[in-house]
C-alpha cells in the first residue's frame, strides 16, 4: 500500500490521505505513521479517502481507530495489544460523530467493513470530495 497526500480548502484546511492497495496487516502501520506525521505538522481535519483501496482487513480497523483516537488527542490503542484495540471502537461509538476524521469513497468492500464494526456510527463517510471537505 502507498499512501499519497494532498490539501484542500474549505471553510478550513483539510489534509487528504489516500490510500492505494490494500489496507492489511503488511501496511496498516505506514497508515498510522503518515497520520501522525500530518498531525504533528499541524493538521488538524483529515480526510482519508479510500476510493483505491479495494481492502481492508482488522489492522486496517485498527489503523482507523488509531487516528480516530490521534485527533482527538487521545493514546491510540496499543498495536501490540490486539483486543484492547478492538474494545475502543465500541466506546467510540458511543462517543458520537468525529468532528476532525473523515472518510471518502470506500470501496464496497471496504464500506461492508466500516458498517460491519459499527465505524459508521462515529465516522462521517463522503462519496463526494468538495462535500467531505465542506463538512469540516
């Protein structure tokens, strides 16, 4: 998987990360580190477009969740930790909506994925681009 990233403006500046390949286990990490060098540069909204990435297996739930977490200013979950990972996302989605995390364009897959763990319910999810950008 290669990660590309790009800026928009909108009412204010939005960091895009696209993804291209799969989002497994092999890449998941260069995810979470391509995100938090974005934030550490002062990106502060993060659209992650997904319209190239025709999978994602639990490490990419993971790698979603840790930024989830990473915007919010929180730890994110311990890599190495496996389940404890998993058990943040159901806090989260009580949470309510991500104001500074975004998706575009999954993949159907990858959308099955998102619904599946309930992402859907704190994760905003866009088809189009000048409206993802819009909404932050």
């Amino acid at each position: 998987m290669n990660v590309t990233v790009s800026q928009a403006q909108g009412r204010v500046p939005v960091t895009i990360l696209q993804t291209h390949g799969d989002l497994d286990a092999a890449s998941y990490r260069a995810l979470i580190e391509m995100a938090q060098e974005e934030w550490r540069a002062g990106a502060s909204n993060l659209l992650l477009d997904l319209s190239d990435t025709p999978y994602m297996s639990s490490s990419g739930v993971v790698a979603l969740q840790s930024i989830a977490a990473l915007v919010r200013d929180e730890d994110p979950p311990d890599l190495e930790a496996g389940w404890d990972a998993f058990h943040s996302i159901a806090r989260d989605r009580d949470e309510g909506l991500q104001p500074h995390f975004k998706l575009l364009n999954p993949q159907p897959r990858v959308a099955r994925v998102l619904e599946m763990v309930g992402f859907t319910r704190f994760l905003e999810v866009y088809s189009d681009l000048e409206a993802a950008v819009a909404s932050f």
